[in-house]
C-alpha cells in the first residue's frame, strides 16, 4: 500500500486533533493516533505504511475479514437497484434476511432490523415490556442482567449494561433494570470456596426474581460468554439451568449474540453451546454484516410475535427506524452469511482454535497469567500481579503488553474501562476467516510478548 506523503499525514493527524472524536477515548494533546487508511483480510495499513494484524477485528465485528468482493458488490448492486426503503413497507434483501435468521436459530422466529446492537437491544425491551402488558401480566416490566455484561451505549441498554465505568456522569439509567453477579468462577461473586459458581450464578437469577416478585420481571437479557467485560465463560449448563428459570417464572430470555453470533465461539451462535436452549428474543448486529455496514436484528420466536397481531391501535409494536434493515445492509448480511456457509466458518472457527490458537492456553504458565478464557476465537488472558494473591494486573503492565504487540505488527485488545479496578483481561478475537499463518503469527507473537514481560 502507498504511503502518503509527509505532509498528508500531518494534515490528517491535525484535522484529527481538532475535528474528529474518538469513542471511549481520552483526549491526548499532541497524540499519534493510530490512522487506518487500507485494509487487506485480517490485515490493514495505517498511513505510515505500517501493517497490523488486527486481533480484535475491529470491534468484534470484522469476521470475514476486508476486501470480499463479492459483499461490496452485493452492497453495490442492491444500491444501484433500490437504494433505500423503509420497512414500514417491505423490500426483498429484508425479507430474505429475516427468514434466513429465521432458518439459522432453528425454530420460528420474527425479525425486526435496526442499525447496531444497542438498539437491537433497546427494541428487545421495548417488545419484552409490551408482550407482558398484551399477555395479561402488564406487572412484568423489569429487566434483569448481569454486573460485568455490556449491552450497549444507548440509555436503555446502558441500564442493563452493569459496568459502573461506562455509566459514571451518564446514570441514573433507566428504571427497572436489575443487576446478578456473573458466573465468574475465577472470582466467584459468592465466595472462593464455592465449588459451583455457575450454578450458584444460575440459581441467585431464580432467586432475586422470586425477591422482586415474577409478576413485576420482564426478561433476562445475557450474552452466552460475556465478551467486553472480560470473557466471562461459564459452563454449556449454566445457560440451561437459566433458561429453564427464565421459563418457570414467564420471564423472556433475551440472548445478546451482538459479539457471539455468526461463529465467533465455534457455533453459528453462542447459544447453541447448551443444549436444549432455544432463545425468546435474540438480538444480532456486528458479525451479522462482518462490518461491512450497519445492520442490527432482534428476532422474536412466534409466540410472542402472536401478542401483536391482535386488533386495536396500540397492539402493534410502535417502533420505528430510519436506516433499520436497509436494503443494501441486509444485502450485505445475506451475502456474508452465504460465504460463512460456503466456507464452513463456523467449523473452521473450531478447527483452527483446536489446532492452532489454543496455544494461547499454554499461557497459564507464565506467573503474571491468572487465567486464560475462550470460547471459539474470543479470548480472554486475565492478567495478575501474582497468582496468589490474584491481585490485578496494574494499567501499566495491561499497556505493556497491548503496546510491545503492537511494535510487532499486531494489535490485541482490553477490557477497557469496564468495572473499577478489574480492567486486567487482555482480549484477543481475530476476524474468523484468519489464514493459518495470521494465527500463528498471532499465537507467537503474543507468547513472545509474555516472554518479555516478567
Ligand atoms: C454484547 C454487546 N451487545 C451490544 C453491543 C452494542 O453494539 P453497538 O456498538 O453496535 O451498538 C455491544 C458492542 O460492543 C456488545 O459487545
């Protein structure tokens, strides 16, 4: 790839400095951010002419990696053919889409399209709320998730996002939303000689829900493996030992497959892990288009799609989205699920994790690893200043490591400013279609970084 010329770069980095707003990022006068201008696979170029494997696909979305022809046509063709519509009408790329999701979660399933996973999650608790009110139970309205999850930076999936770092000057959320400790059995909430965290985890949702009273709770929304807030992974029973809580007390399980969904964990989606779980409402964005464009998706199963059809003016559900399933998102989302399927990503996911980044594993031997986590290629490396005391790991040594990766043309993530002093968990989720040699570029480059760290 060209590099730019000297002054270009300048201008660039200037007219960033003044003009442009970075997400969750602080403000560093005179800083040297990084500046993406091509990108090849799991690769891009900056406009220093620098090349990085990106570990993290973007933010957990580019699975299919940049530069398949055939999506960027998909999105072409369908802009040339009808460039926008909304869904208060129909068009055919949402149509198609919303059967093919319908197809992929095994069972019958309504979709409504928006444009990120916020909102995915936002019309999730809208419908959950209305559902219960046209059921006959208009009590049941809270909406019950996890510390340590994010859902989201809108307001109301911020109210279920139990990340006190990402609400400080943003709270009070909204009301109604109720927070559980994690099955987080490294740290297990409930006390370290608790031999079942997940299950204890599991039950503590059937008992707050039964403290609250089951007539006042709406749903439980959960990711399958908490992915921003430190790849959390419980046990495949803990999800069905929630599922089945969920289902004795007529409370909606809202499964958030934003980052889990379309083969990140080895599965088409992280759900399917446990068996036996089939999902209330599952809402869907970032791998659903790898990126490409913007497309989020909540799928409904029929028998709460059955509660709106009944006659009356405030039945139906009054939600409405500009951009939400344009035709050439849902265009792209097609396409990229054909070639998840044409390719075998999803047993590719679990092949390549089995043979080739599951070396990560080995990590646990290095004295500053507390635990290594994963599911498929989302991995989370829990760093500690001592195995003993499990003491996190300091902001200095998290950076030391992300930045050496980085000298060496890889970059890995962190959970970021999530939860007040337990932002030690490295994150590493390449984008799916990865080669064997990004793996392993990937794998040593990360292992020789630990190497240097002591
Ligand atoms: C699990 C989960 N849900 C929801 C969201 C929100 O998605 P978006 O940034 O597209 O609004 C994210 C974003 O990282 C996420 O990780």
């Amino acid at each position: 790839m060209s590099k730019l010329e000297v002054q270009d770069q300048q201008l660039l980095a200037t007219q960033d400095q003044d003009h442009l707003w970075h997400a969750m990022s602080r403000h560093v006068e005179g800083g040297n951010p990084t500046i993406a201008e091509s990108g090849e696979g799991a690769w891009f170029t900056d406009v220093d002419g620098n090349r990085y494997l990106d570990g993290v696909s973007g933010l957990w979305c580019l699975n299919l990696g940049h530069g398949r022809k055939e999506i960027v046509d998909a999105a072409a063709q369908q802009m040339m053919k009808l460039s926008y519509f909304p869904l208060t009408l129909s068009h055919i790329p949402a149509i198609q889409l919303s059967a093919k999701i319908s197809d992929l979660l095994g069972d019958t399933y309504k979709t409504f399209f928006s444009n990120s996973g916020s909102e995915a999650n936002e019309t999730a608790f809208k419908i959950a709320r209305q559902y219960h009110i046209q059921n006959g139970n208009p009590g049941k309205y809270k909406i019950i998730s996890r510390y340590r999850a994010y859902h989201g930076s809108t307001l109301g999936a911020l109210s279920a996002t139990a990340q006190a770092n990402r609400r400080i000057k943003y709270d009070p959320g909204v009301p109604g939303f109720l927070h559980v400790p994690p099955p987080y059995s490294y740290r297990c909430p409930f006390g370290e000689e608790v031999t079942d965290c997940d299950k204890v985890a599991a039950d503590m949702i059937d008992q707050v829900i039964n403290w609250e009273g089951a007539e006042s709770v709406a749903a439980v929304i959960m990711e399958p493996f908490i992915s921003g807030g430190g790849v959390i992974v419980p046990s495949d029973q803990y999800l069905q030992r929630v599922a089945e809580i969920c289902k004795k007390h007529d409370v909606l399980l809202i499964i958030d497959e934003v980052v889990s969904g379309f083969g990140r964990t080895g599965k088409m989606f992280g759900f399917m892990h446990s068996d036996g779980v089939q999902p209330d409402i599952v809402t869907m964005a970032k791998g659903l288009t790898s990126g490409y464009l913007p497309l989020g998706a909540t799928a409904v199963k029929a028998h709460i799609f059955e509660k709106f059809k009944e006659k009356g003016n405030d039945k139906h559900l009054r939600h409405v989205s500009t951009y939400g399933g344009h035709p050439a998102s849902c265009a792209v989302a097609l396409k990229n699920i054909e070639i998840i399927e044409k390719e075998n990503i999803v047993g590719r996911v679990a092949d390549l994790d089995e043979s080739i980044l599951g070396r990560l594993r080995d990590l646990i031997q290095h004295p500053h690893v507390g635990e290594v986590r994963h599911k498929g290629f989302l991995y989370g490396i829990e760093l500690v200043k001592d195995k003993q005391s499990k003491e996190p790991a300091s902001d200095e040594m998290m950076a030391k490591v992300i930045g050496l990766c980085k000298e060496k043309g890889l970059i890995i993530g962190r959970n970021g400013d999530t939860v007040p002093g337990f932002n030690n968990v490295l994150i590493v989720a390449p984008p799916l279609s990865s080669t064997e040699a990004d793996l392993n570029f990937l794998v040593e480059t990360v292992v020789n970084t630990f190497e240097q760290l002591n």
